[in-house]
C-alpha cells in the first residue's frame, strides 16, 4: 500500500539531489568551468558579459559556496547550529483546505486484498500549503547567490514536483528581517516559497468483508392481469 504524501521530505529530497548534483558536475569539469551547468546559470548574460555586481563575480563565488565542505545542508525547521553557515531550514508557514476532492467521503481508491476478501475504503482532501527554504548565513551575498542558484534549479525541477504529488508549484521569495532580541544579531536570512496543492489519501481505520455477489429473490409483477 502506498504511503501518504509528505511535502517536506520531498522538498528536502530534492534540495540534496540539486546540491549533489550541482558539486558532482562541478568536480567532473574542473577546469572546464564553461561546461558546468553551474556556469549556465550564472557565467554570462545575454550579451556576453559576466555576471557580477562591482568586483563580485557570481558564478566565482557560487562555485565556492558549493565546493566549501559543511555548507548547505538542508534542515527542518530552523537549525541554530548551522546558521551561521549557508545552510538551508524548510518551513511550513501555512497549510489549508483547498477544495474536495473525488472520494472526499469514503469510497475513493478502496483496495482489496490479495484473496479479495476484504477491502478497505479511502478518505482523501486537496490541501494548499506554502512551504518556505530559508537560506541563512552570516554573509548576505553568499545568500543572494544561493537563493538565485535554487530559484533557478527549483523551476528546473518543476516536473520532479508534479511527479511527486505536489501540483502546480509555484516559486516566490523575500528577504526576512528578524528582531534584534531573537536573532543574533550578524545573521542574514533569505526566503523561497513554494506554493502548491497536493492530495492526501489514508485508508480507512477498519477494513471490511468484501461484497462477493449479488442474490435477486422474488417474482415480477404483471400489471393488466396479463
């Protein structure tokens, strides 16, 4: 029987695989920088130039942000022992009825067992959560970079998302500003959220004996006294 769907273990699934992937492709095209698909993203613009703010190189930097050991691991809820490094927190802001769905009450997707003894009825609701990857670290540009670099990785995997049961996604972000009182201060924090809707199936409690036929007892009744 299939488990239900959990969101955050398959945002952070796919957070790892875009790091682990992005760090193999890096070390397999060393010296071949132009290759990487790192180096697509942030080597140069649209007429040609490299992109960079002033003396900051983005792609240069990118490159060691993901090459540094220890960076980028990927946490849920808000990690204090790696926030100072660029490290990554899923959190869930909000999650809410969406709409019903076919099979709302029970009946939806009943399953029989092998012997088709028994069968066991589903209850199933659409929900619409917002999910938020916030990227922290005590240096703001390493930030903007990373955030820039899974934006872009995010949309890319669009089809992943939808494979996986989290339906129309749809990516925003902002920077987050914190009290004084509540963060150590020299901490910078920065903000993906991912919208989507996903469906949540669970079976029924108690399985029941499975209908195995249908009996018609009776006579027909003949109007006109024919």
């Amino acid at each position: 029987m299939k488990g239900i769907t959990v969101p955050e273990v398959i945002i952070c699934q796919l957070l790892e695989n875009i790091v682990a992937y992005i760090r193999k492709d890096l070390n397999d095209h060393k010296g071949y920088d132009k290759q990487t698909f790192l180096y697509k993203l942030l080597g140069v613009d649209e007429y040609g130039s490299k992109i960079q703010m002033n003396a900051y190189n983005y792609f240069l930097q990118a490159k060691k942000i993901f090459l540094r050991k220890g960076n980028l691991t990927v946490n849920y809820g808000y990690n204090w022992d790696v926030a100072k490094i660029v490290a990554l927190h899923i959190i869930l802001p909000s999650e809410q009825y969406a709409m019903g769905a076919i099979g709302e009450d029970e009946g939806y997707q009943s399953e029989e067992d092998a012997e088709n003894e028994i069968y066991q009825e589903k209850f199933t609701q659409w929900l619409s959560s917002n999910y938020q990857v916030m990227i922290t670290s005590e240096n703001i540009g390493e930030i903007n970079v990373v955030y820039h670099v899974l934006m872009a990785m995010l949309l890319a995997c669009v089809p992943t998302l939808e494979l996986n049961g989290l339906r129309i996604p749809k990516f925003s972000g902002q920077d987050v500003m914190f009290q004084d009182d509540t963060i150590p201060t020299g901490l910078f924090h920065k903000v993906i959220n991912i919208q989507f809707q996903y469906e949540l199936t669970v079976p029924q409690l108690i399985a029941r004996e499975a209908l195995k036929n249908i009996s018609f007892n009776g006579t027909p009744i003949l109007s006109g006294g024919n």
